[in-house]
C-alpha cells in the first residue's frame, strides 16, 4: 500500500531583505521628491526676492525723479536755489547732489519739510551697521554752510549701492561730471542708480533715467533743445 504525503503549502510573505529593499526604495523616492520639492521653493524664494529688488530699485530711481522734477528756483535768490554736485569716484560712484525742491517724495508725513521748498541732499552713504545705502538730509534753503555740516544722513533704503549724476551741457553736446553754476538749475541730469543684484557676488543692477526739470526753462540762460537728438547721446555716452 503506497502512502501518500500531503504537501503542506507555505504562506507567502517577505522576507527581511525584501522589506529592507522596499524601505530603502521609498526613502530614495522621498528624498528625491523632497529634494525636488526644496529646490522648487528655494528658487521661487530666490526670484522673489530679485523681483522685490528690481522694484525697489525702481521705485528709488522714480522717486529721485519727482524730486528732481519739483525743484524750485527763483531769480532774485538764485544763490540759495542753485543745483549742487559733488562728483565721487570709487568702485561705484557716491556722488552728492543737492537741490531745492517741493517734493515730499523723501519725507514722512511728520516731517516739517513735507509742506514748502526745502534742500535735499542725497547721496550713497554708510549707515550705523556700516552698511552702504541711499542717504538724505534736509534744511532750509537758506541754512548757512554750518547749519547743513552739522546735518546727519538718514538712510532711506539699503539696497542702493551707488549714485552717479551727469549734467548735459547744450553748448557742447557733452555729459559733465562737474556743475560749477552752483546758482542755477541744470535743463537735463542723468541720474543712475546701483541697486545690489540678486546674488552677493552678482553685479549691481542698474537704473538710468534722463530727468528734464522744468524750472530751468526760468533761467536767465533759457535751454531750448532737441529731446530726440539728447536720447542718442545718451545712448551713446553709455
């Protein structure tokens, strides 16, 4: 008589290898979804922060801008209304420019000069972290040369890095560095600014703007010129 042998079937299951296997699959899948996921966001971050910038340092451009535009000048007081520059060199210009003018676009709304003409000086300057920045100060316009030494610079905005200013001279259809008529208001100033870029180690980013002021047109030397003709020699100076 044969005898037969029941076969006992084994249950599936995993072994200890295959669990580990399967663990380290999945924790490779979501270390490359999560390294996937952070660079996502710290590139958005990044371009969100570069945009802030650009807007900041257009914002400061067209702010300089509407100051520039509202200057103020009267003939009989000339030598307090003039336009004053004082050009500074270095890896990036830190030029000085001072001018009267009506425009609130530096004050605050506590401020005694937001109402009235009034001196602004502006210029790129180190603030109490040492830490280059667009600066300004105020006074009157017939504060004398003590009165505005003893004036302190407060800085409007850290990410300004530079300032350079060049006045179009009509007579030689050249860009000056240097205003010596220091009683009068220039027709046409070229303003830059140098904002930080987007990176530490990148270039600073840069804004030029082409400022006609209107109040030069009262002045005893009336400018009358070709907009389109100071356009090319922008563009060519640059």
């Amino acid at each position: 008589m044969c005898t037969v042998r029941k076969r006992t079937d084994r249950r599936g299951g995993f072994t200890l290898l295959e669990v580990l296997l399967a663990v380290a699959v999945m924790l490779i899948a979501f270390m490359m979804a999560f390294s996937t996921f952070s660079a996502v966001l710290t590139a958005q971050r990044k371009g969100r922060e570069h945009l802030e910038a650009l807007h900041h340092g257009d914002f400061v451009a067209e702010r300089l801008v509407t100051a520039l535009r509202s200057a103020a000048w009267f003939r009989d007081q000339s030598e307090a209304y003039g336009f004053h520059l004082d050009n500074r060199g270095g890896a990036l210009p830190y030029d000085e420019i001072s001018w009267v003018t009506t425009s609130d676009a530096f004050t605050g709304p506590d401020s005694p000069w937001s109402v009235g003409t009034h001196r602004l000086y502006v210029t790129v300057a180190d603030d109490v972290a040492g830490e280059a920045g667009l600066a300004v100060k105020m006074c009157s316009p017939f504060a004398d040369e003590d009165a505005r030494r003893e004036l302190e610079y407060e800085s409007v905005s850290a990410v300004v890095r530079g300032l350079n200013c060049r006045i179009y001279d009509v007579e030689t259809e050249t860009w000056l560095e240097e205003w010596e008529d220091t009683n009068r208001i220039p027709a046409l100033v070229e303003l830059t600014v140098y904002a930080e870029g987007p990176e530490e180690d990148s270039e600073p980013v840069s804004y030029r703007r082409l400022v006609r002021i209107p109040v030069a047109g009262f002045d005893e030397n009336k400018v009358h010129f070709d907009e389109d003709r100071e356009e090319e020699k922008t563009e060519e100076a640059r």
